[in-house]
C-alpha cells in the first residue's frame, strides 16, 4: 500500500496467502516487531495515566519473580530504545516450546529467567543494541501494571479505539483462519515455495505477535501523521518519535540511523521493519510530506524493505519535483 496525503495511490496482494486463497488488500499478516511501536504506545498510556515512570529502574514495574538485582540500573526508557544492556533470548535452547517461531507454554519465562542471571552487555544507555527481549519485559510490565493479559490490554486500549477491527496479537490458542497468510519461503531444490520451517528466534507477544492488514496499518500511522486520535496526548507521541540514540538501520537516502521507540528515525523519517518465521515486513512514513509505504509479505526471501525504499523514492521525488 502506497499513500499521499492521505489518498491511497496503490494498494493491491500478489501471490497466494495460502495454498487456496490469493493476497489481498485484506489479507491478514503478521508483522513481527512493527509490533514493537504498538507496545511503545500502551506504555506510553501508562507513562501518561502516571502509573509507570520512564527512568525509574524497571524492577519498580515488573512482577516480583522477574526483578533482578543486575537490572536495578535499567529503566523503562532504556528498554523502550534499545539501550539496556540486557542481553537478547538465543537462537534455541532446551526450554524452548516454539511453534513456527512463535512462544508456547513457559518459554517466556524461561528466556526472562535466562536474562535475569547475566551480567549487563554495557552501561544501560550507552550504546543501541536491539534486544527483543526488551519488549518482552515491557510486555511483563503492561500485564503487571493494569492486571490484565497483554493481548486484552492492546485490544481495549489501542486496537479497539482507533478502529483497527481485523488486528489482533497471536496468543498461545491461535488458529490461523482463511483469510490470513500463511509463511512461505523459496526452496531451490523443489523450485517452489514452501511452509516455512527454518528455526528463528522465538518471538513474544510484545516483541512480535501482531496480525494486522494494511488497511488497518493505514489507520495505525495516522497517530503519526494526525494529531487528533484517541489513544495518546500529542506529547507522549513525540516522545515515540523522538531521536535518542544511534541507531544501525538504513533507509531509502541512508538515513534512519535513530531509533526512539519501536520506531527508527532520521529527521524525516518513521520506519522499522519485521522478520520471523514465515514474514517479513517493511514500512516508511513521512509524516511532514504524508507518504506512506507499507510492504507486508508471507515469503521470507523476498525483501519488503527494498520494495518499499524503492516505491518510497519514486513517490518522494515526484512530489519534490512538484513542489519546486
């Protein structure tokens, strides 16, 4: 989907979502960690209804059997930014109960026990080093804080409120229903495309368990672009989209080299991007200029970021040209 002041110029699905149904503008798709800024956004909720503070040390806000004595020097902006220190859950691990990616039964738990006992990568702050299990914790502390399940929390609090009626967070009882994609990727031995199997980092609901379409996406970076929304005071999405630290992401003018929350920046520029098992995904926002590009794909070798980067500049340059 590709839109300009808020007029969608092009939106269509290629390929097949499954192995009986095409893609289409309504298709449903899991996005992985553009999942991220909708977790930056119910903290935000919290930071704003003053039930959590953003440099206080998380042990504050998460629950008792998750506070560690190594994290008492991390607070909830570093988490949000990528710059605590804690290290990031493997690539497996014996305790691992995955499912095409996605977390079973209490392999949460056990990656946050795992984290609890390792020492700090760096002085929380002083460096970006993407840690999805960052926004796991934050996940913990959402549940912590409102007493409610984070799924329930995002539905009543975000999804629901702006309208986005075909988005949901993948639970532990997902069933996947007939018009959501299914993961794919290339195998050059069979010269086909095949259900994705390839073992991943496990993802957690907060860090990347978000099913969403692009028409409910349209909707989502309208907080981005409009002022006037019901879920958070203007202040507070700025703060989302405000630049803290040196990010290591790329964007269609080699740019994007900052990151707020769940979100990377550059002085024009919102973007992040999305890989599990299955999907990858891409989007780019400007919010000044109102163009919009979102890439979501249910084939793990293609790139949704060069698709979108290059769309992104057809559209940019024709509007510069305009406006000159």
């Amino acid at each position: 989907l590709a839109a300009v002041n808020d007029e969608v110029i092009h939106a269509k699905g290629y390929g097949m979502a499954n192995d009986t149904a095409k893609n289409n503008i309504n298709t449903k798709f899991h996005v992985a960690s553009i999942t991220k800024q909708f977790t930056a956004a119910a903290i935000m909720q919290l930071v704003e209804q003053n039930k959590i503070n953003l440099e206080e040390p998380i042990n504050e806000f998460l629950p008792s059997q998750y506070r560690s004595d190594k994290w008492e020097v991390v607070n909830i902006h570093h988490l949000l930014s990528h710059t605590s220190g804690i290290e990031d859950y493997a690539v497996t691990r014996d305790y691992y109960n995955v499912e095409k990616g996605f977390c079973l039964g209490n392999t949460v738990d056990g990656m946050i026990k795992e984290a609890m006992a390792k020492e700090l990568e760096f002085p929380p702050g002083s460096k970006f080093t993407y840690s999805n299990i960052g926004y796991t914790l934050l996940g913990e502390i959402i549940q912590n804080i409102t007493g409610e399940p984070y799924h329930r929390y995002l539905k009543e609090h975000v999804l629901e409120p702006l309208e986005l009626n075909s988005s949901f967070i993948h639970t532990i009882d997902y069933e996947a229903s007939s018009d959501e994609a299914i993961g794919y990727r290339w195998d050059d031995e069979q010269n086909q495309h095949v259900p994705d199997d390839i073992v991943s980092l496990p993802v957690t609901e907060p860090d990347g368990n978000l099913v969403t379409t692009l028409n409910d996406f349209l909707k989502w970076t309208n907080i981005y672009v409009e002022n006037e929304q019901p879920i958070l005071e203007d202040p507070y999405i700025k703060k989302m989209t405000t630049p803290y630290i040196e990010a290591d992401e790329v964007g269609p003018y080699g740019n994007l080299d900052m990151y707020g929350y769940g979100l990377y920046l550059s002085k024009e520029l919102i973007s992040h991007s999305g890989y599990i098992v299955g999907f990858r995904s891409h989007f780019i926002v400007n919010p000044k200029e109102n163009i919009r590009v979102f890439v979501f794909a249910n084939n793990v070798s293609m790139s949704p970021k060069s698709v979108s980067s290059g769309i992104y500049k057809i559209i940019s340059d024709k509007h510069s040209d305009k406006n000159e």
